[in-house]
C-alpha cells in the first residue's frame, strides 16, 4: 500500500516539476517575443531613416541640378545683356555725334538771325518817326471802329430779340388759331340729330361763322374770332408758319406751349405729328407736323448760335385717367405703358415731376425717333368716331438748356432774388429738378403780369433752361357721341374732367381771379409754367365740317373763345427792377 502512494506522489511531483519548467517557457517564449517586436521596430526606424536619407539625398541632387541650370540660364542671360549694353553704348555715342553736329549747326544759325535781327533794328531806327506814329494811330483805329461794330452787331440783335418778343406778347401770351379739315369719308355717316339740325362753317379772314339752323326756328349766327384760321385747303407749312416765331421767343428765355383742342377725328394727331406711313413715320416733309417741324426748326436756331452754346433735352409722357406715365422710363416691363409718376409743385411755386426720364438729343432725328418709338405704347381704344382713338393726353417736353453768355436769358446780376429763373439750376441737379427750377411761370402769377421783369440789354447772362411743351390733346367728345361702353367709359369721363378742368384755369386766368384751379386734374398740373406767367401758349383748334359734330365743334369753338378772353387786356412785362428781399 505505501508503496502505491510513493508513485502516486512521485508522479504528482513530476508533474508539478515539468508544469513549473513549462511556464518558465512559456515566460521566456513571452520575453522572446517583446524582444522581437522591439527589434522589428527598431528595425522599422532605422529602414524609415535610410529612406528619408534617400530622399533627401535625391532631392539635393534635383536642387543641385536645378542650381546649376539656374547658373547657365543667368550666364546666357548675362552675357546678352551685356551684348545689348555694347549696342546701346555705340547707339549712344552716335547720337552724341549727331547732337554735337546739331548743336553747331544751331549756333550758325542763331548767329545769323541775330545779326538780321540787327540789321532789322537798325532799319527800322533809321525810319521816320512819323511813318510809325501814323501806322501806330492807324491801327488803333481799325481796333476802336472793330470793337463798335461788335457793339453795334450785339445791339441790333438785342433790339431784334426785344422787337420780336414785343411783337409775340401783343399778339397775346394765350393764343388761338383754329384749323378746319376736309370732308373725309366718315363724315357721310348720318346722325340721329342730322334731320333737325344743320350747320355751316364760313370762314372770313381770322373768324368763323357758324350758321346753325333748326326746323321750325329762326336761323342762329355765331361768330367766333381768333388769331388764324386754316382752312381745308391750308397745307402743314402753311400751319406751322404762324407757329415758328415762338421758337424764337423759346431761345430767348421763354417758355412755349403749343397744344392741339378738339374731338376725336378732328385731325389733332395729324396736326401735331403728320401723317404716318406703313413704317409709322412720315413719308415726306410737306406731310410732317409741328412737332418734328419744330425740332428741325429748333435745332436749325441752335445751329445759329455759337458751338456748344445749347443742348436739349426730350421727355415724352402721356395722361391717362388722371395718372402721369413716363413713356421714355426702361424700368418697367417691355411693351408697358411705362411708370406712373407724380406731379408736385415745388416752394417756387413751379410744377415738377420727380425721376421723370430725360434723354440727350443733338438733332431733330433722334427727338423724332425717341417719340415714334413710344407712340405705341400710348393708350387706345376703337370708338364710333374713329377706329384708333386716343385716350389719353400726350405731353412732349424739349429742354433747352442755354450757355450763350449773350442771350437774352432770364437771370443775372441785375434779377431778384425772387425771380425763379434768376437761380439756375446747377449742373449735378436732375434733369427734372432743372427743368422746374428753370420755368418762367406760376400758379401764384397774375394773368397780366410778368412774375419775372424784363431782360436787360447788355448784360452778360448765366445758363439757363427753357421749356417747348407739344400737346396732342385727348378727344372732346360727349360719351354718347363716341359710344363707348365698360372701362372705356371711365377714361371718356376722366378725359372730359381734364379738358374741364383746362377750361376752369383759362376762364380763371381770364378772369384774373387770386386762385388758379391749377391742381385740379393731372393735365393742367403738368401744364401749370407753360399756361401761366409770361409762357407763351399757343391753342390750336381741330373742328370738324361734318355735320353730325355740330355739338362737337361748337364745344371745340367755344372753348377757344374762352381761351383767347385772356388776352384782351394785353399782357406786358414789367420794367421796372424788382427790389431783393
């Protein structure tokens, strides 16, 4: 038994024995292998350094090279230099050569002329005296009678100025001619009225008379006199002569307005631009209205005057139910009728309108070609008068601005302080800032007065701005007359509001009432420095012979007679100087 047990633990401590040597292998297996991994990364650095070396090794060996093609491309460079250095060199003494030989040949000749000089003095001190003083006298002379027949030039042209406009004021600030049409093919259409009424237009000299007759009523004459009247037959040179002389009165500080009155089909359009071919413009000069004519005539004045004494500009906008739009404006989307502006009066008392479009124009051409383009956008609508009807007001503005120290401007040392166009507007100030701070009227004037004395002759004015305002008016006509329906109802009321409202402020001027209605409507706002104050406004009368616009044409007639009352007290200009405040 004790022998069993004797083995038992003999093999239990062999086991112990071997179990214990296996761990210290296994131990040591353990340091062996962080003892590899040490020396595997040991390893690794020192591979990584020896690449690096490698690395830098090529790259200095690229530097190097680098250098050294661095070197023979500054050699080469050098070497040219010093090439164009030599050349510049022999260029250089060469042209010291030249100079030298310049500078002798300059010394001669130098030489010479002082001793012509010499020889001149001392021909000219061997003259006579007298010879000289009378050569010297003479010439004195010649410059005295020079400078007196400038003066004389320059009075003479004041004197015509002053004639003129003296001829232009007592023919009337307001005045109005009156043109018949011919019959045209329309005009046949019968009225409901054609079978009670009957009318004749006779015309005698500058007067109209009307022969109005009505069944079972005794025979009715009415005589409307005015300034001229164009029959059928008159041709638009013949029209347009009776308005060229306010042209002048534009340049010579005055404002001028020149609009068209009457109904639809009354030849208002073809008066004020001509008559339009296939291409939308005129097809000759003889078919041509007031407004290109007058820009070929304003230009044609300007090209009269000294160079770059005047420049012009063109602004075109239309009155459509009581709105202000600006055709010229790019703002707004194509084919729009353009953005609506406002009319303010400013503390001058002069009508403005703010951001309106201005464009530079240097000749009748380009002022033609901006107001063909924008005509399209006005607004329209058929009627039972006519199949293009106007309905809207369209207001032409050319702004002269006016640099002719010898114009007869409107300010200058010798104007008030009160006198708005004594202050001109300066040249950074917007174009519409200018064009009112530049009218010569205003609400607060009296109809028979100037706000603003009369130039005088000899001074040397300032710039200054003057305004031509061309007007095709609206059509006339009763709502029943044109027979429109829906919204073109509104824009014939708020047409015949405006031309109401026109009446109103030509029977308060008249009248020379304390208050003008100016602000009443958009129209006669707009309008307020060219009816007003010493403007110059001529009406032009479209009538109608066809017998069913007896109503019409004796509202057109009417409203001249009523216009022209206001130059029955013939308006003049002061004289006097108005004292500064």
């Amino acid at each position: 038994m004790s022998l069993f047990i004797n083995r038992d633990q003999i093999f239990a401590h062999q086991v112990h024995i071997l179990e214990h040597k296996l761990r210290s292998k296994e131990e040591r297996i353990l340091e062996l292998e962080t003892e590899k991994a040490i020396l595997h990364l040991r390893l690794a650095e020192c591979l990584g350094r020896l690449r690096r070396g490698h690395e830098e090794e090529a790259k200095a060996h690229k530097l190097l090279q680098h250098q050294r093609k661095a070197q023979n491309i500054t050699q080469l460079a050098l070497g040219k230099l010093l090439a164009e250095v030599q050349n510049l060199k022999q260029v250089l003494s060469e042209i010291f050569a030249v100079y030298a030989n310049g500078v002798a040949e300059l010394e001669g000749q130098s030489k010479q002329i002082l001793e012509k000089v010499d020889e001149a003095r001392s021909t000219l001190n061997g003259c006579h005296g007298d010879d000289l003083r009378n050569l010297q006298s003479h010439v004195a002379a010649l410059e005295r009678d020079l400078v007196e027949e400038k003066e004389r030039c320059r009075a003479e042209k004041q004197r015509r100025r002053e004639i003129h406009n003296t001829l232009v004021e007592l023919r009337g600030n307001i005045r109005v001619h009156c043109r018949v049409r011919p019959v045209l093919p329309f005009d046949q259409v019968q009225s409901s009225s054609s079978g009670l009424y009957y009318f004749h237009l006779t015309f005698i000299k500058d007067t109209v008379l009307v022969n109005c007759i009505k069944n079972g009523n005794p025979i009715i004459n009415k005589v409307f006199e005015f300034e001229r009247v164009h029959g059928p037959e008159d041709s638009q040179n013949a029209v347009f002569e009776e308005v060229k002389p306010l042209l002048t009165s534009l340049l010579d500080g005055y404002n001028v307005c020149i609009m068209a009155y009457g109904q639809t089909g009354s030849g208002k359009t073809h008066t004020m631009m001509g008559y339009q071919g296939p291409s939308g413009s005129p097809q000759s000069e003889e078919q041509q209205g007031i407004i290109p004519k007058a820009a070929v005539e304003l230009f044609r004045l300007i090209s009269r005057k000294p160079s770059e004494s005047h420049a012009v500009e063109v602004s075109v906008v239309e009155v459509y139910n009581n709105e202000v739009f600006d055709l010229l404006s790019r703002d707004g989307e194509s084919g729009a009728p353009g953005r609506r502006r406002d009319v303010i009066t400013t503390a001058s008392g002069t009508s403005e309108v703010p951001s309106l479009t201005y464009e530079h124009v240097k000749s009748a051409a380009e002022v033609m070609q901006l107001i063909w383009a924008v005509l399209k956008l006005r607004a329209r609508c058929p009627t039972l008068v006519h199949a293009h009807s106007s309905r809207s007001h369209l207001v032409v503005t050319l702004t002269v601005s006016s640099k002719s120290p010898h114009a007869l401007a409107l300010g200058g040392e010798f104007w008030s302080p009160r006198c708005r166009r004594a202050n001109p507007a300066p040249r950074h100030a917007s174009a519409d800032e200018c064009a009112a701070t530049a009218s010569p009227s205003s609400s607060r004037s009296s109809p028979g007065h100037s706000p603003c004395p009369s130039p005088r002759p000899g001074v040397s004015q300032g710039p200054f701005r003057t305004r031509l305002q061309l007007v095709d008016l609206a059509g006339s006509e009763c709502v029943g007359m044109s027979g429109v329906t829906g919204t073109a109802l509104w824009e014939t009321s708020c047409i015949n509001r405006s031309l109401c409202a026109l009446s109103d402020v030509l029977g308060a001027l008249a009248e020379q009432r304390p208050h003008v209605p100016y602000r009443n409507s958009k129209l006669t706002h707009l309008l307020q420095d060219a009816i007003g104050g010493d403007a110059k406004l001529l009406v032009m009368l479209c009538i109608s012979p066809a017998q069913r616009f007896i109503t019409e044409s004796l509202q057109s007639l009417s409203f001249g007679a009523r216009a022209r009352q206001f130059q029955k007290q013939v308006p003049h200009r002061k004289n006097n100087l108005l004292k500064p405040k």
